[in-house]
C-alpha cells in the first residue's frame, strides 16, 4: 500500500514538473508575435474611435472587433497609476502626458496609423499615430512629455519615422522626469513591498 503512495506522489510530482518547465505562452514567442492586421501600410483611423490611455497608449474601437491596444511607437511616456500593473503612484509629469494625449486626439480631424510588422511581448500593437498629418510621437517628444526610446528598441521596420523621432529628441533636450523604465522598476518593488504589508 506504501509503494502506491509512493509510487502516486511520485507521479504527481514529475506531473507538476513538466507543467512548471512547459514552453513559453505563444505571446512571449517571437515567432508567434506577427502583427495580423496591416502592417507598413497608413491606415485611416476614425477619429471618434480612439480612446487615450496615457502619454504612449491608445485603444482603438474598430467597429465588430475587439478593441485594438496601441503601444506607440518611439517614445516611453511618465507614467500614470496602474496599481493592476504595479504603478501605484502617478509619476511626475504622467498627467501632463496623459493630457497632452488626450487633447491631440480630441482635437484631431484626422489620424492615421501605421503598424509595425510584429506586436509587443503582450500581444499590443505596436505603431506610429499621425495626428493631422504629423507623427504624434514627434510632437509629444518636441513638447518634453516623452524620452524616444528608438536608441534601445531600434526603428522597428518603420526607420523614417523613427529618425523623425531621433531628430526631435535631438532639438528637445533632456527631460525634466526620471527614465520610465527606473520609475517602473522601483513600483515593483514599491507594489511588492505593500502587498505584503497589506497596503495595496
């Protein structure tokens, strides 16, 4: 009877093994990440369908579609409270962003995108935003809202807007906010260290 359990808990144990040393999810393979709708190609968005997250998100409501997320590309934004995300603080100048964005694409009469040819590791689309004609990732960059992030991630298939990107960041100068990518790394440890504590 002994050697059944044993022989039972052992099995369970490689059961669990092989689940925790299962491959990646097929978001987090590259070869997985193609974009499945036009990619290179500008896209008339309606200007009614585009919905501000922050300073470098947007959710497009195509009609009969599930809302479409758009990391833009070219620029890393302040961020702004996301406690599901671990922000749980607004970071300096994220509001400002935020606003920035939301007042581009109130006021637009016409935006267009244009999509690079694979998404993010979390399945967004990954693009540039033209608002009137001109590359929202540039203005955001020119007014100081924004650091360009084309120097780490590269141009992203997309390099004539990416240089636009570089020559505006060039002309701005340095921004009055920490990195985003620091500020979200010391919330991770922030949100941690509240879940713990209870606090969140």
């Amino acid at each position: 009877m002994r050697t059944m359990q044993l022989a039972g808990t052992l099995i369970c144990s490689l059961s669990l093994l092989a689940v925790c040393a299962a491959p990646p999810t097929l978001a987090q393979d590259e070869k997985d990440r193609t974009q499945t709708r036009p990619a290179k190609v500008m896209v008339e968005v309606p200007v009614e369908i585009v919905e501000v997250d922050d300073g470098d998100t947007v959710r497009l409501h195509w009609a009969s579609e599930e809302a479409e997320i758009i990391r833009i590309l070219g620029i890393d934004t302040p961020e702004t409270q996301h406690v599901e995300h671990n922000i749980p603080y607004d970071q300096s100048f994220g509001r400002e962003a935020a606003g920035f964005a939301k007042g581009a694409f109130s006021t637009a009469t016409s935006v267009q995108l244009i999509r690079a040819d694979m998404t993010d590791p979390y399945g967004r689309t990954l693009g540039y935003l033209y608002v009137n004609g001109k590359n929202y990732s540039v203005l955001v960059v020119s007014h100081r809202l924004a650091v360009e992030s084309v120097s780490h991630y590269g141009d992203n298939g997309l390099p004539e807007a990416a240089k636009e990107v570089l020559d505006a960041a060039a002309t701005a100068g340095p921004v009055p906010f920490e990195a985003p990518y620091k500020f979200r790394g010391r919330m991770r440890d922030v949100s941690q260290h509240m879940r713990e504590g209870g606090t969140e």
